[in-house]
C-alpha cells in the first residue's frame, strides 16, 4: 500500500520545496485566479489526445515535453491538483504512471485547489521551473487492461467490472454485469474532498468492491475512472484494472451491452 497517495492541503505546504506541482486547470484560471506558489499550468486538453499511444493518453513524446518544460524529473514527487474534485489531475496523475512514473512519488491534493485557497495564498506570479530532461519508461506492474482481458472477465465471478459514470448513464447502457459507482459517490461536496475511510467503505463494500477482489475500471473516454483509480490505491487496493478504452472502445468493437 502506497502512503500519501491522497495527501492535503497541509502536507503540501510543508513540502512546497521538495514537490514538483502541476495545475491541470484552464490556463485562464491559473493566472486570472491564482494558483498554488510554484505550481506550473498544464491543462486538461494538452495531455489528452485521440491520436496518442492508447486510447487517450497524448503519445510519449508529447508527455515527455510537457513534463520535461515543467521542470520535471522522472523521480520526482509530483503532486497534481485541479478545481474539480480531483478527477482532471487524477487523469494527469494515472498518465503518469501508465508512462513509468513511480507510483509512490504520485500525488493528488485532496479538495483540490478550494482546499489550498481556504488556508493557504496564492499567487499569479509566473512559476520559474527548473531545467529537466523527463523520459518515459516501461511502468514495473501497468494496471492497463484491454478489450480482450475484460470480455474474459465477464465470465469471472472473481472479478468486479466497475461503471464509474452516472446512474443515467449506466441505465441507458453498461458492460453486462457491471455494477455502478458513480465516481462523486467517493467524494465530499462540502469539502470537496473524499470523504472518510470508514465512509468510502461501506460505499465500496454496497457495490462489493471488496479489497481481495479483483476490479476493472471504465467510464466513457477513462477520465471518471481515473480518480476511482487514485482512490482505490490510496485504500490499498492491489488489483485494479484501468480499462483506458473503456465504453468507447468497447462499443466501437461490438461488445456486448446491456440495459437496465
């Protein structure tokens, strides 16, 4: 089990100096709004892409760009953060690691950017990164998982398939035998973190998606799943599957989908 997978606003303060911070917000709001001292902007859009190397991740190029311009190095903490909940730089955080990241040097903020504005400043300044030359590598466990490896898991009464997306959603059509765990279910509104241990486990457990189970993981376009991802390992779960393809990919090749 990873530590500080999740880690708040607090721990981020003490550590300012020994992180590498990424603000995957729009760039209107990082200058316009103020970001967190030392963060550099990389948004959404930029490391999204329909002709990268799998599904949606921009290509190892393009993230070797983005990441080597922000100063980052291949072993650097990293701590990404947004103003959504957590699921935008959860995106940026599993795209890290899908291209060989150490998972344990991968952070999220927790109540994203409201969490650090509430008892922390902010600042407009330009951040000054330092020189960085960033090199994917291959990941020592991927939790990639494809189209074949999830058909196969239909059959597996072992295995937990997992519709991250909206209840909606999941009724007008979801991979069969699926269950649905909208990924907000996780998070609290108020504080727009995630909400305690003891509460994401009974609302893991309604669901069963128990720790010794094994879970795949899909949404639409694999951006939901990715803070079910961040939460889960911060929990400790060990055998988590990101389907990247997800309901997209599955429906483009003619699996199987069934209503409520």
């Amino acid at each position: 089990m990873y530590e500080n997978v999740v880690v708040s606003a607090d721990w981020l303060a003490e550590r300012l100096d020994e992180v590498r911070l990424i603000d995957v917000r729009d760039a209107w709001e990082f200058d316009g709004i103020g970001h967190v001292p030392g963060a550099v902007n990389i948004p959404f859009e930029r490391f999204r892409s329909d002709a990268g190397d799998e599904g949606m991740l921009p290509g190892a190029e393009t993230w070797e760009s983005l990441l080597s311009a922000a100063g980052v190095g291949p072993d650097d903490d990293v701590v990404a953060y947004d103003d959504t909940h957590g699921v935008f730089a959860a995106r940026f955080l599993i795209t890290a690691e899908l291209y060989g990241h150490p998972p344990d040097r991968l952070h999220l903020l927790d109540g994203d950017f409201s969490a650090w504005n509430r008892a922390h400043e902010t600042t407009s300044e330009a951040s000054d990164p330092p020189t960085a030359e960033y090199a994917v590598r291959d990941p020592e466990h991927s939790p990639l998982v494809d189209y074949a490896t999830v058909t196969d898991a239909l059959a597996d009464g072992e295995t937990v398939i997992v519709d991250t997306r909206d209840p909606e959603e999941y009724a007008e059509g979801h991979l069969p035998g699926a269950v649905n765990l909208d990924w907000r279910e996780l998070v609290d509104d108020e504080t727009r973190g995630l909400k305690s241990e003891s509460e994401l486990a009974e609302t893991l457990a309604d669901v069963g998606v128990a720790p010794d189970k094994r879970v795949i993981l899909y949404c639409n376009t694999a951006r939901r799943i990715s803070h079910t991802y961040v939460v889960l390992r911060s929990l400790g779960y060990e055998n988590v599957g990101f389907y990247e393809g997800s309901l997209t990919e599955w429906t483009e090749r003619g699996g199987p989908v069934e209503t409520a």
